[in-house]
C-alpha cells in the first residue's frame, strides 16, 4: 500500500519544489507518475497473488478484484497530466502547480478508496473525491456554465450519499463493525420491515447516482461538457467506476436477502437508461455531451450486470469498466485535440478530419470501434457477459439490451463518420497537424485496450 | 406522455427533410482547382483567424511539449521512452512471464486433460463422488 | 479605545463566562451571563456608527430578556423544587424555559433572527467574539440541565439546521452568511446534547477552530460582502487558494476536519434510533453547503477582473498576525485523521 501511496505524497513535494529547466513540470511529473503505474503494476500483481487481502493493513488492503481499479486511477492520471498540457501551457507556474498538486491529491484518495476495507473510510474517501473534482470542473473549466456544472456534480453526489452514511452507520450498529473483512462472517442480517428497504435503498443509491443511473444522471454530461481534458478523462474513467466498485462491494455483502426483490426496478430502469441515452447520443451536435451520454449508456449496462448478482454479471460489470475506463477517456482526448484545434465541440464544425489529420483517424477509428464493442476487444467481452447473465434472468431483457448494442453501434459510427469521413469543410483547411505528444496520449490509452485482447483473464476477475 | 407525441410526430419530417442538407457537403467540388481556391481565401496557417502563431512555424519538429525546441524534444524523449518502453513493452513482457495466478492456467491444463483421460476410458466425465467412499473411514459412534 | 479600557473589557469578558462554567447556582449563573453581556456591549458599540449601535441595543435587548427569562425560570424552579441548583433543576416547567432561553441567547432557530442583524452591524473581530467566545456560557449551561423530553431539543436543532441553511441562501452579506452559518452549526451541536454532552463540546471546538480562520481571513482581506471577497484573491493568491478548504470544512465535507463533528453526531443519532432524523439533519447540511459553495466560486474558483482601485492593496502589507490565520486554517482543514485523539481529547 506505502510503496504507490507514498510516491503519490511525494508528487506534491515534486511539484512544489522541482526546477523545470529541461523539462517542463507537466512532463516530470507525469514520468513519476508513470512510474508510480509500473510500482503499483508490479505491486498489485504481487499482492493479487500472494497476498489476498491477507497479510495487510486492517484498514486498507486489495481484493482479488480491485487492483484493476488502482492500477487503472494510477494508469489514467499521467495521462490526464500529459492531456493537460496545452490547457496548462499559458497558466503562471504556480497555477500549473496547484493543478498538479490537485490531480495528485485526487490520485490519493482514489488509492484509498479502491483500497479501503472499512466501509467508512470508502465512504470517507468517496466524498474526498469530489473536492479536487469539483476544483478541476469548475476552476480550470472553460465556460461560465462550468459553475454550475459544479454544483450539479457536488449535490446530486452528495445527497445522494449523506443517506449512505446514515445507512453505515445504522449497519455499525447493528453488527458492530464495518469491516468487510468481518462483515463477511457476520450472521446475515434479518431485513423485513419496511425501514430496511428504505436502508437498502440508502445504502445503494449513492453508488447508482455516481453511476450514474438513467434519471439521476443529469449531473454527469454537463459535468463532462464543462470539465477540462483531465476532468472529464478522470470523471469517465475512474470516478464512475467508484460507484459502481462500491455497488459491487456494497450488494455482495450486506444487502443479500433484499436485494433479489428491491433490484428489478433498478435494473429495467438502468436498461431502458442504456436505449434511452442511446436514443440522445443520435442527436447530439456537441461532441463532449455525446461521449457523456454514451458514458451513461454503458454504465447502465453495468449496473444491470451488477444487480443480477451472477458470478458471469460481476466479472462482465469489470471488464466492462476497465475497458470503458480506457475507451471513453481516449475519446474525450480525440474530443479535446478536435478543441483544441477548432474552439469548438460542435460535431458540425470539425468534420472531414481524416484529410488533414490522417493519424488521428485511425485512433477514432480504433475508439469508435471499441465504444461500439467490436469483436475482439474487451468491451465486447464485458457486454457479451452482461447479456448473457441478463437473459439469464430475464429473456424480455433482450429487447432493451438489444436495441441498447444496435443504437451504441449507429451513435458511435455517426460519431466516427461525421468527425472523420466525407469532406473537409473550408474553414479547416489551416489546421496544425498533431502532435507526437498526442499520439502519445492516445497509444498510451488504446494500446493497453488492444493487448489486454491477448490477456483477457488480467481483467476478469471472477471468472477465467 | 401523450402530449409529446404531436410533437415528435411533427418533428419528424422536419428531420427527414433536414437530414439530406446535414449530410452533403455544402463546400465546393473538391478536385486541385476546388482546393487551390480555398486556400487562397484563406491565409496560411501562420494567420489562422484566431490570432494563434502555430508553433510550427518557429519549430518544425514540434511535438507539443514546449515551445523551446530543446525541452520540446527531450520532453517527447522522455515521454515515449516511460510510456511505451519502459511500461508498454517491459511492463507487458513482466505481465506476459508472471507466474500462474491461483493455479488458475494449471487448473484449466489439469482439467482439459482429465476430460481427454476420461473419454478415452469411457467413464463419465463426473463421477458422482469425488472421494471414493469405500476408502472413506467413518468413525465409529461408540467411541466417544 | 484605550488598552486599559479595552483590557477590562476583555477580562469582565472573560470573568462572566468563567463563572457560568464554574456555577452550579442559577443565580450566579445568571450573573455570569449578565457580566458577560454588559461587557460586550462598550465592545461592539467602540465605533459610534448608526449600525454598530443599533446592533448593540439588539444584542443588549435580546440578551438582557434571555437572562431575565432564564433568571425567572430559575427562581420558578426554586419556587416548585425548593433548590437553586443547576443539576438537580428535575421540573419539567423550568427546564422546558431554560431551554429555550437558552436558545434565544444563543440564536438558536426558530429565535435566531436576531443574530444577522447583529452580525451585520459589527466589525470582523468582534463578530468573532460573538460567534465564538459568547457562545460558550450558554452552551455551558445548556450542556448541565436535563431535558426531561427529547423532542424539544430535536426540533430546536432541526429548525437550526434548517433555519440556518435556508437563512443563508439568499445573501451577499459575508457577516450575515456567517451568522446564519453560526446558527446552522449550533443545530448540530443541540441535537446532541441530550445524547453525548462530550460530542456537543467537540462540535464547539471544531467549530471555533473553523469559524476563527474563516473570520481571521474575511479580515486579512477586510472583506465583508461577496463582491469584496470576489476581488480579495489577487491580494493573498495563496490564501485564498486555502479558504474554499476552510469553507468547505465549515459545511462539513468529508475530507476536513469540519466532518468531524458532523460525523460523530450522526453516528450518534443513528445509534440512539433516530436515522430519520441523522438523515434529515444531513441533507439540511446542504442547504448551508450551497451558500459555501457560493463563497468558493466568488473567491478562488472564478477569475474576477481586478479593477484599479482595487490594486493598491497588493502592495501594502497587513498589519494583521498571520500566525494565528495560518495555525486555525491547518487546523480547519487538516484534523480529520486526528478523530480518534480529538474523542479522546473529549472523553467520549
């Protein structure tokens, strides 16, 4: 646990103190942070191997199924860094620092949370999150609607898990502890009543908003729109999987006996989210709204997959986050080098592209295709199993699911063929050509998804 | 709910009709006399209309790190060799060697084989019991 | 004002406040009280501006019927039990009373209109008196008595939840802001003072803590409205990096030591069967969260152009003490780890 938290606590005093004579700030940083990804590779291997949750820390440990997690924060943070470069350039060094010290401060509690075995320090780390997110929207955001972007971001997170707290703590209560290592041999709990469903629901909706849930997602795609490069990366990739890490550490262990009944309505809800938001994704003009939208698609079809409590739902709900998590951060990077060039995320403005960013292309090319779960990457893995334990459950879920894969497909091919193909319009003519830092960005996000073909079993968690 | 749906139903020819407009190219047949006209009209990229100087212009070989070709060049150095090298290749080659986690390759090995084993002995593919229960040695009641 | 003037005053201060604590007699309790307020008073009223002393006749007329009523509940309760003594006051009559003078003293929701109109006429140091040292004879007192029925004290930390919250919301006012955040903050603490008198005083603590660095900054940066506050960033850059942190541990989100608090109390409420009400009280933290939030946006996280009057202050440097700012604002944000020594510190 020390050997990736504490190189992160030094990043602060790097940032602080470094003298960028050869090499900006930006670049150290993201280097050390690079290497804090391989530290924590090395380590989360290990301890997936060897350790299982066994000999650490009773605070803080990984399980079988959460280095993915700390691995994919420690992964997608020096490529946020590397991201923010041409949004930092013209920032006074102090500033460049504070964002920085930010973007380490969040990769922090991230660490924590993913790691954290008492209920109350996830929870503790959970909110902890939303502060250097918040800053990042709404401080380093572009538009004046960023302000209330944060405010949307900030209190549909927070009420929705001021009742979590309460539900741990009535849950400490009652058992005594908020250990998972202890709460797995606690007596199940006797939920009958009324009130215990109200619990339930307080204890779950935290992580179904942060999802976030068709009808309590209206935070996430004006979050994304005003949000920075770095904020919407981070905000896609890695704090929606908080929510739904949470749900799968939530369901698994207390809310056992109830959640058979109290799921269903959550579950058609998140599945009609996936061809609602579909339906949105075909008529969006703004090209962040539409990666946005699409976030909450495919996150719908996680938390159908984790609500159906099979074994094949759990380990398609992971892989189906480590390859989102991959896969709509490089699109929000493609968006960004589009804004960057163009000061506009109108889909309509940037159109033609693959005539004077030939390169760029074919990582649209590659990001489509993987937001579309084309065979063999692993989003079709982590769909294919969602489907899969969801027909089990229900044959009639084939129809929302269906036509969810069919209008993920069409939004994202109308994406890739309207920013790539057809002609280019006039105005694009003078566009700079791109740069080899993103197409470091860019190999840095996709490459990983194309190997983990070869390696499927590294994200599967339960099954393989 | 009822009440939308007028409005998408007339909604819906304005899209079809829009949809025809949205898609062909408003822009002149392109071909080298098209393209020679538009950049004529438009100046180089030195002048592009947002007031921007493209960093191409002072370095050529610019990666996008700085704007200093030396920290520019050392940055993309850098950069290529922590990200692709070091955790691309050699992280990918560390993972590629790891030892077999929870048994989980030999399990499947174990498995495959003992499913071949048996179909060539003409047994079930599962025995009923996985102990044989003659070897099994119950205690006796009596002692106590 | 003199120093030695101003150095009596502080001392009857103090000395008022010392005998509340040290009393177990209603009488003298009520003395301390009284001590206390005539002492405020030549301290909030030392500018002679209209609003300075419209303020101090409101706190005098609002602190003198709070003592009296409480002096007359004492003597009620000497009248049916026989005894002056604080811990043994058992009529449910009197206590009922004393609550809620109590209450009024400390501005306490539904009786807490006086507060920002009070706030609102005096200057930042004495605001910070007022929002913190004033508050700790009655809260002293409210802490011995025993309230022979719960409800009365939910609904009074509820309506002060909520009261404040709401209150806040619609002003620009930062000392108004301030009083209403004061009036939200003590909802918190009476909630629990029936159930943990030792969390009631770590709530205090933590709230003074809190309430001191915010005060200590609005006066560095002599900021009394939004708008001042919007142009106070290019005065102290980093500064004003850290007050959204203060601010934000005021409302009381998790990373800070403000959540602190707010946490232990919950914990409490819910273990003494009252998650309905933990709930509530947590959701009503929003309301005051957004006027936080408010301040943040204004301070640190929008870039408000700076006029040129506004730029000579740059260059001038404060004669205030930054120590103190900077011990309070370390310790407003950064005490959360420390929950474990802050319950011993306590004896919870």
């Amino acid at each position: 646990m020390v050997k990736f938290l504490f190189p992160t606590l030094m990043l602060h005093i790097h940032a602080d103190l470094t003298n960028y004579r050869l090499m900006t700030l930006i670049t150290q940083s993201s280097g050390h942070r690079l290497m804090i990804a391989m530290i924590n590779v090395h380590l989360t291997l290990k301890m997936a191997q060897w350790l299982d949750e066994q000999h650490l820390n009773p605070y803080m440990a990984q399980t079988p199924y959460l280095p993915h997690f700390v691995l994919l924060t420690c992964w997608l943070l020096p490529l946020m860094i590397i991201s923010s470069q041409h949004h930092m350039a013209t920032e006074p060094i102090n500033r460049q620092r504070t964002y920085i010290m930010l973007l380490t401060s969040l990769q922090f509690f991230l660490i924590l949370a993913f790691s954290a075995t008492e209920l109350i320090m996830f929870y503790l780390m959970f909110e902890a999150t939303l502060l250097p997110t918040l800053m990042i929207i709404t401080r380093w955001g572009n538009q004046a609607e960023r302000l209330n972007a944060g405010m949307y971001f900030l209190f549909y997170t927070l009420a929705s898990s001021l009742p979590l707290l309460v539900a741990l703590l009535l849950l400490q209560n009652t058992t005594g502890t908020l250990s998972l290592l202890t709460l797995q041999y606690s007596n199940p709990l006797n939920l009958s009543t009324y009130a215990d469903k109200l619990w339930w629901a307080g204890c779950l909706i935290a992580f179904l908003v942060k999802m976030p849930l068709y009808g309590a997602h209206l935070w996430l795609p004006k979050a994304h729109v005003e949000a920075p490069v770095a904020g919407s990366m981070i905000l896609a990739a890695v704090l929606l999987k908080l929510g739904g890490y949470g749900m799968m550490r939530m369901i698994l262990l207390v809310l056992e006996p109830l959640s058979k009944e109290l799921s269903y309505p959550f579950i058609v809800f998140a599945l009609w989210g996936v061809v609602m938001t579909g339906l949105i994704c075909l008529r969006q003009t703004d090209l962040k709204s539409l990666i946005a939208y699409s976030s909450v698609s495919h996150m719908g079809l996680v938390v159908g997959g984790i609500l159906v409590q099979t074994p094949w739902g759990f380990a398609g709900a992971l892989i189906l986050m480590i390859a989102h998590g991959l896969t709509s951060s490089a699109l929000f990077c493609l968006a960004n080098t589009n804004y960057e060039r163009i000061h506009s995320r109108n889909i309509l403005l940037a159109r033609g592209l693959q005539m004077v960013l030939p390169l760029m292309t074919t990582w649209w090319f590659i990001a489509s295709l993987a937001n579309l779960a084309l065979p063999p990457l692993p989003n079709l893995m982590g769909e294919l199993m969602i489907l899969t334990s969801l027909i089990n459950w229900s044959p009639w879920t084939l129809a929302l699911t269906g036509a969810g894969v069919l209008i993920t497909a069409s939004y994202s091919l109308y994406m890739f063929l309207m920013t790539q193909r057809g002609p280019l319009p006039t105005h694009l003519i003078a566009l700079d050509p791109s740069h080899s830092r993103e197409h470091l960005l860019m190999a840095l996000h996709l490459l990983p998804l194309l190997l983990l073909i070869f390696k499927p079993h590294l994200i599967w968690g339960w099954v393989s | 709910m009822l009440t939308r749906l007028p409005r998408l139903g007339l909604s819906l020819p304005r899209l079809l009709r829009n949809h025809p407009v949205r898609f062909v190219s408003q822009s002149k047949p392109s071909g080298a006399a098209g393209v020679a006209a538009v950049t004529e009209l438009h100046p180089p990229a030195e002048k592009s209309d947002h007031g921007e100087v493209s960093p191409y212009v002072k370095n050529p070989d610019y990666h996008g790190f700085s704007d200093d070709p030396v920290v520019d060049e050392w940055n993309m150095r850098v950069g290529f060799f922590f990200g692709i090298s070091v955790a691309l290749v050699i992280g990918g080659a560390f993972i590629h060697y790891l030892p077999d986690h929870g048994m989980r390759e030999w399990a499947r090995r174990e498995a495959e084989r003992v499913i071949v084993q048996r179909e060539q002995e003409g047994v079930p593919l599962l025995s009923e019991y996985y102990y044989d229960p003659n070897k099994i040695v119950v205690p006796g009641s009596g002692e106590e | 004002m003199s120093p030695y003037i101003l150095a009596i005053l502080l001392f009857s201060l103090g000395l008022g406040t010392t005998i509340t604590f040290s009393s177990t007699h209603w009488l003298l309790a009520w003395v301390g009280l009284e001590i206390n307020t005539l002492a405020m008073l030549p301290l909030m009223a030392q500018n002679h501006h209209p609003r300075a002393v419209e303020a101090a006749t409101k706190y005098f007329l609002i602190q003198a019927s709070g003592a009296a009523v409480l002096l007359f509940a004492g003597v009620i309760n000497a009248w049916l039990t026989g005894q002056w003594d604080i811990h043994q006051a058992a009529h449910p009559l009197p206590i009922a009373i004393i609550t809620l003078a109590l209450s009024l003293k400390l501005g306490l929701a539904p009786l807490h209109s006086w507060l920002p109109e009070v706030f609102q006429g005096l200057n930042l140091t004495t605001n910070l008196i007022l929002a913190t040292w004033q508050k700790l004879a009655p809260l002293a007192l409210m802490l011995q008595i025993q309230p022979p029925h719960s409800s009365l004290l939910i609904f009074l930390g509820l309506m002060s939840t909520l009261g404040g919250g709401w209150g806040g919301l619609n002003q620009t006012q930062l000392r108004k802001i301030l009083a209403y955040s004061s009036t939200a903050q003590l909802g918190w603490m009476i909630l629990v003072v029936q159930f943990s008198p030792s969390l009631t005083t770590l709530a205090i603590l933590v709230y003074v803590v809190t309430t001191s660095a915010t005060f200590l900054t609005l006066k560095l940066n002599k900021a009394t409205n939004i708008n001042m506050l919007a142009i106070s960033w290019a005065k102290a850059p980093a500064l004003m990096a850290l007050t959204p942190l203060v601010l934000l541990s005021l409302a009381g989100l998790p990373p800070m030591t403000g959540f602190m608090p707010k946490w232990l109390i919950l914990q409490e409420l819910s273990k003494q069967g009252l998650p309905a009400t933990a709930t509530i009280t947590a959701l009503t933290a929003l309301l005051s969260l957004y006027y936080y939030l408010r301040l943040t946006y204004a301070m640190t996280l929008t870039m408000f152009p700076n006029n040129i009057t506004s730029t000579p202050p740059w260059r001038l440097p404060s004669a205030q003490l930054t120590l103190p700012l900077a011990i309070l604002a370390l310790a407003a944000i950064s005490l959360l780890p420390l929950t474990p020594a802050a319950m011993a510190l306590v004896a919870l």
